[in-house]
C-alpha cells in the first residue's frame, strides 16, 4: 500500500507541474508585461511603498510617490524628520498615522541593523518592524529581482479558485506555491497571478468567460 501510495503522489506531482507550466505559458500571453502595480525606483522605496499600501490601493500611493520620494530619498531621511511632519506627509494614505510609527520603527532598524541598505533576502527583511513575509518577498522579487513567491490577496484567492491550494494562510501558501512552482519562475508565477487577480479573476464578479485559463480551474463558472 505504501508503494502505491508513493506512486500516486508521484503522478499527481508531474501532472500539478503540468499544470503550473501551462498556467504560466498562457498568462504570460495575456500579460506579456507582468509586474507589480507600485512604481519604485530602488528597493528602499519599494519597502516604503509595500508598508504604505497595506489596506490601501497601489494607485493611492503611486499618487504621492513623486512627492514623497523627494524629500525622502533614504532610510536616514525618515529617521530624522518628527514624527508629526510624517504623518503630514502621508496624511491622505489610509491608516497614516500607524503606518508613519510603522516607517520609523523600520527605518531605525534599517539604519542601525543594515548601515541603511534594505536587505536583499527575505530572511533579514522580515527582522525589521512592520516587515512580514509578503512584503519581504516583493522586496526581494521586484526591487532585486530575486526568485520570490509573493502571495498577496489577489495571488492568495487565484491560487485557490484554480485549486492550487486550500490553504488561507498566506505564509504556508508561500511554501506551498514554493513546493510546486520551479524556482526560477517563482517572481514571474506570482506577478502573472497578481495580474489576473486584478483583471479577471476578481473578488466579487470573475471574468471568467475570459479567462485563459478557465479549463485549468476548479472554480470556473462556464461550461467548456
């Protein structure tokens, strides 16, 4: 019995793996320019933009970004500024005033752990105050370009819809995501899953008369 047992988990890995490479190969058709909705220049304004974003549309923070970036081009540059003249700065994000503590706790830690250099790896980065694995991993994937599994609510609720997993905790879907995509793919996966988030594979209505991937899915709602 453990013979066939080891078996079948063989075949359903291969045929998962399949699976993965074909959902990648067509997404990638629909999103040949997959990427991350924030617009950053280096990695310490997308760590500053990631904890922004929180509970609040990339769009919004994209908004002010220009302004921000201006005055605040480094780490040591929020560790200076009161935290009053802060929350002024960040005042039409929405919960500014936890997310200007938030920033300074991170940034003093970035100052006096990494000399104010923002970490390349996800294990450094989650060490710093308002950092957890999401953001850390779209550090790591976006700013460094570094293999990365970035689940975030949009790459959470795809993953399930097409029955990748059943897990609702987006840490043990990272590793789970981390099991069954190649390595290589991991920053790419995630982006094209973000994006069909997005546009498609909504929340509340999903398109799925238009997805590419609809045959793939265990949630798709038209009959093929």
């Amino acid at each position: 019995m453990v013979q066939r047992k080891g078996k079948g988990t063989r075949r359903e890995g291969s045929e998962r793996a399949g699976r993965v490479e074909e959902i990648i190969k067509r997404l990638e058709k629909l999103y040949p320019n997959a990427r991350l909705e924030l617009e950053y220049e280096n990695a310490f304004q997308l760590l500053v933009e990631a904890i922004l974003a929180a509970q609040e549309s990339d769009k919004k923070v994209n908004s002010i970004r220009e302004e921000l970036f201006n005055k605040y081009k480094s780490p040591e540059d929020i560790v200076r500024t009161p935290l009053d003249e802060l929350e002024r700065d960040i005042s039409s994000i929405n919960f500014y005033r936890r997310k200007a503590k938030l920033l300074k706790k991170c940034c003093e830690a970035l100052v006096k752990e990494f000399g104010g250099k923002v970490p390349d790896s996800v294990e450094e980065l989650v060490k710093l105050p308002g950092v957890g694995r999401k953001t850390a991993n779209m550090v790591v994937g976006g700013a460094y370009e570094k293999p990365a599994i970035i689940v975030d609510r949009h790459v959470l609720r795809v993953s399930q819809r097409i029955g990748l997993t059943e897990g609702k905790d987006p840490d043990k879907v990272e590793f789970e995501l981390r099991d069954m995509v190649p390595q290589k793919d991991w920053t790419k996966f995630s982006f094209l899953l973000l994006n069909h988030g997005k546009n498609i594979c909504m929340a509340r209505e999903p398109k799925c008369g238009e997805c590419p991937i609809c045959d793939l899915c265990d949630s798709c709602k038209v009959n093929l």
